[in-house]
C-alpha cells in the first residue's frame, strides 16, 4: 500500500495510510542509526557527519531509518553522496526528495556544481539531470571533501564514475 511523501523545507511530518515519514536534517546523535542504515543499504559511512557535511534522514515514526542523503562541501561545489532508500520504501519518492534537500542546501551556500560518485545508479541520477563527469574534474572540484580523501587513501578513485549537475 503506497505511503504519501510530502515536499518540505527543513522538517515535515507527512501523513498517508497511518504510517509517519519524518523528513530532516541529521544530527550527531543521528549518526549510529544513519552508520547503520549505510551499511545495511551496502554504502561506506566512514566519514558521515564530519565537519563540512550536512545529511537528512528520513524515518518513520518509530525512528527507523528509512532514506538518508549528504552533502560535502567545497569552495563552490559539493559532494553529494549516501542517498539510499530502504529497499521496502523505494518508489515512493523519498530519495528524490532527500537529493532535493541537497540540492536546496548547495544552491543556499551559493554552490555552482554538484557532484557524484556512482558505479551502479548513474541512471538514476541522469534522470536528475546529472551528466556523466571526469574524475579528475571532481577531485580538483573537492581535493578536501572527505569521501573524496577517503578514496583516495584507499585507491578507489580510478574504479568511480564521477557525475555532474550544473546548478
């Protein structure tokens, strides 16, 4: 039975069939439920939450995390990454509406760019505008976004597609 999902601007209660989404910004206390979530939806979340991030959640009324999206910031552009949606609630429009809040927070810092890592949604994110991109372009866009460190300290960056969106 489809659950409605309502637009928001910071933190809405939307209501459908009886069950509560929350939509908001993550906190500190927030980051072993949404480290947890990552996991358990096969993305790292090493770095969630260090300073020069933001990331919201979506959860239900019980607080179970059920969306999560994050936002990496550079000079004047941003690192979008961890969008995921609990598998039982996709098609429902939550991770559209968690990339919204990014794109409402890049565009709020003045942000000319957003970017991407994806080696298996790249369609997704074509949908949402975003083109195929260089790697090289996003590390010299975000030499110090944490992902983009952490990747690197790994040797994981030549194995990325990278993803773009002009804002």
């Amino acid at each position: 039975m489809p659950r409605s999902v309502c637009l928001f601007s910071h933190k809405l209660r939307c209501y459908g069939t009886g069950m509560s989404t929350v939509v908001r910004e993550a906190t500190p206390e927030d980051k072993p439920a949404l480290v947890s979530f990552l996991t358990s939806e096969g993305l790292p979340a090493d770095d969630v939450l260090s300073p020069g991030t933001v990331y919201w959640l979506a959860e239900t009324a019980a607080g179970e995390v059920i969306a999560s999206a994050g936002l990496e910031f550079g000079m004047d552009a941003g690192l979008l990454r961890s969008v995921a949606t609990a598998e039982r609630r996709r098609g429902e429009g939550l991770g559209k509406r968690m990339v919204q809040a990014a794109f409402e927070a890049a565009r709020s810092r003045r942000l000319r760019r957003v970017y991407l890592f994806s080696t298996g949604a790249g369609g997704y994110f074509a949908g949402l505008g975003f083109v195929e991109s260089s790697v090289e372009e996003l590390v010299i866009a975000l030499p110090n976004a944490p992902q983009v460190l952490r990747f690197s300290s790994l040797g994981w960056l030549s194995t990325e597609v990278a993803w773009r969106l002009d804002l």
